[in-house]
C-alpha cells in the first residue's frame, strides 16, 4: 500500500477537490461544523484572496493508493515575518485519516516546501490572516463546532506531536448562557462610562449605511485593537475592501453594537450573529439548491445561539468598561429573540482582560484549541 503526496494547482478545480475532501472526511461526526465551500476555494485561489499580496502558499495532497488521504496548506506571511522579524511559515487547512505514513509524507511536502522558501521554523494552524480559521482543537471533541472555528478529530495533536511539534500558543472558548436580563453591575459600570466618556451607542438597520458610515473605519479598527495579538496580520486596503463586501452585506443589524464618541468617532464596535452550525451541517457548506435557504432562515428567523465573532476597542480604551456597553445593548435583543446561549469563539488563554468580562455570566470553558510550532 503506497502513499503519495501532489501538489495541488490553484486552480477552482483542483482547489475545490482539495475543500471537499476536508468536509467528507467528517462524514457522518455529528461534532463537525463544514465551512462554507465558495468562501474556503476564494480563501485558497490568488486571483480571489487579497492577502496573497503579500503571501506566498502552496497546497499539497496525500494518497493512499491514489485515493484522497490527507491535504496541507504551506503558507509564507511576508507581511507578519517582516514585522517579527522572523522566517517562519504557517501550516492550515489540513486534514487526514489516522495514518502514520499519510501524516509523515504530508507534513514533510509541507515542511520541504517552507524550507525551500528560506523558512526556519512552521507554526500551525494558522491561516493566511486572523480572518482565517486557526488552531487545532485539543479539549472538547464531543461538543459542536461554529462556524469560525476549526473542528478536528482527537488523533490530529497526537498525530501532530509525533512529529515532535510543541505547544506555541492556546485558545478557550467558552459557552456562555444569556441572563434573563443585563446584570446590575454590568449595566451600571455601562452607565458609569457612557457618561464619564460621553460615548453612545449607534444601531442601524440598513447595511448599506453602516458599510458608508464605518464600514472602512470598522476593519481599521481591528487593526488597531489586535495588532499585538498572537499571528495577528494587519489587514490591507484590499482585504479591507473584501472583508466590507463579505460581511456587512450579510450581518443581523440588530445583533451589532457601534459605540462611538461625542464626535462621531468610532471607540468600538461589538459583532455577533445567530449560529450558523447547524445550517451548514445540514447543508454541508454548499449554497445550492437548499444551503442558501437553510443558512437565511438561522440568520433571519428564531435561533437560539449565537456566535460572538469579534469585540474590538481601540487601544486608548481597553480595560475602562467599554466591551459593557455592548452587552448592555444586546443582552435584550437576545432575550427577545428567544437566544439562551452565546459562543464566545477564541480566545488566547493568556488574555486575562477579555476573559473576565465573563465573570458577570454563567459560563463553562468547552473547547480548548492549539497552536503548534516546529523548527526547521
């Protein structure tokens, strides 16, 4: 029984045999969540996928007896390398049957590839920016993915620190249940810095207003918020641009908050959306004939969880109260549309300052996540 690795091209054929075989591998496992199959091909296709401006990548498949066993994304952040001054590439999107020879010839064209790109160490899995999904889930295999997060089966970390990967980096993530209302200290200390930094809070009901108000402003301020986060790639005009596109045409307007000053100035801004998991599970990531379907009835209709998919605040404003407002505001939006739990998504563990805006919640860690780090 042979095992052989190719190289996939960039092209949507290809890539898209190379997407499919990350979801049909979950066939059956009740746990995994399918990304959507178009955005995952634009993800992986140059002519698509704006960070190829400054990142170099290289796709790869294993075989075994020339069927599909295993599949690896190399990647080389130019950007993020320069910043660090390092020579470090990024493995992702990977996927493979519990196979010791599959996973040793997968990792080593991974490996091989970096090496021949002047690259000194690889760290995993990380995508082509923060927008990407990252890390490999270590704690929590029996609970149900989201949408923004990887889900793998339990002999990946083992198959992976076989290799003699270690531990760089860990996410948390936390199921949170919605209270029946805004918790009292919580909505005075929103009361407190509302006034104290005569801030407010903005909703809209019409995406094209938000995208013209700050729609721009919105990504640049994610840039700002979480430019000293782990990996954290700054975004470009161009990725600024798509993101808008992607996103903003497509949120619940109800389910974001919008703070800004007494100049209009935007201080944060807070975005959750209904829970995606089950409609692409149904689905399994495609759109058509029903995905589309499936996917705008748990956006628009009654859904009991949703995904918190980023809180960011400027930098000037951390850790003085702000990230209250945005609970203040939503915690009665939930509430009225039926919403009992809240995915917090990742989390790096070392970020004490995010974590403890959940000490006014009932809460349980689930999921724990991974990134690993080799030298070359």
């Amino acid at each position: 029984m042979s095992v052989t690795v190719k190289a996939i091209p960039a092209t949507k054929k290809a890539i898209s045999e190379y997407v499919k075989f990350g979801i049909d591998l979950y066939d059956g496992n009740e746990q995994f969540v399918p990304p959507m199959i178009f955005d995952e091909v634009h993800t992986l296709l140059p002519e698509k996928n704006p960070a190829f401006d400054y990142c170099r990548s290289q796709c790869f498949m294993a075989y075994r007896d020339g069927k599909p066993a295993g599949r690896i994304t190399a990647i080389v952040n130019d950007q993020i390398n320069a910043k660090c001054n390092k020579r470090e590439a990024r493995f992702g999107f990977v996927d493979f049957i519990d196979d010791d020879e599959v996973v040793d010839a997968l990792f080593k064209a991974a490996e091989d590839w970096a090496r021949s790109q002047g690259m000194t160490e690889i760290i995993g899995p990380m995508g082509f920016s923060d927008m990407d999904r990252e890390g490999m889930l270590v704690e929590g295999f029996d609970e149900m993915g989201t949408m923004a997060t990887i889900y793998n089966y339990a002999y990946y970390p083992k198959q992976v620190e076989r290799l003699g990967y270690t531990k760089d980096t860990d996410w948390v993530e936390y199921r949170i249940k919605v209270p029946e209302k805004v918790p009292e200290k919580m909505s005075r200390i929103a009361e407190i810095v509302q006034k104290k930094f005569e801030l407010r809070v903005l909703k809209y009901t019409s995406g094209k207003k938000i995208k013209n108000d700050y729609g721009k402003a919105l990504f640049e301020l994610i840039n700002e918020a979480y430019a000293d986060l782990y990996g954290y790639s700054t975004l470009t005009e161009r990725q600024i641009d798509y993101y808008i596109d992607m996103y903003l045409s497509i949120i619940r307007l109800e389910y974001v908050s919008v703070v800004v000053d007494k100049n209009d100035q935007l201080v944060g801004v807070g975005i959750t959306i209904p829970s995606l998991a089950k409609a692409l599970q149904q689905s399994k990531g495609k759109l058509f004939p029903f995905g589309w379907w499936r996917i705008l009835r748990a956006m628009k209709g009654k859904n009991d969880v949703v995904d918190l998919l980023l809180i960011a605040v400027k930098p000037e404003y951390q850790s003085k109260g702000v990230n209250s407002l945005f609970f203040n505001d939503l915690i009665d939006i939930y509430n009225k549309n039926g919403v009992k739990y809240a995915e917090s998504n990742l989390e790096l563990e070392s970020n004490s300052s995010v974590q403890s805006q959940w000490e006014y919640f009932e809460k349980r860690q689930h999921r724990r996540r991974r990134a690993f780090r080799k030298q070359l």
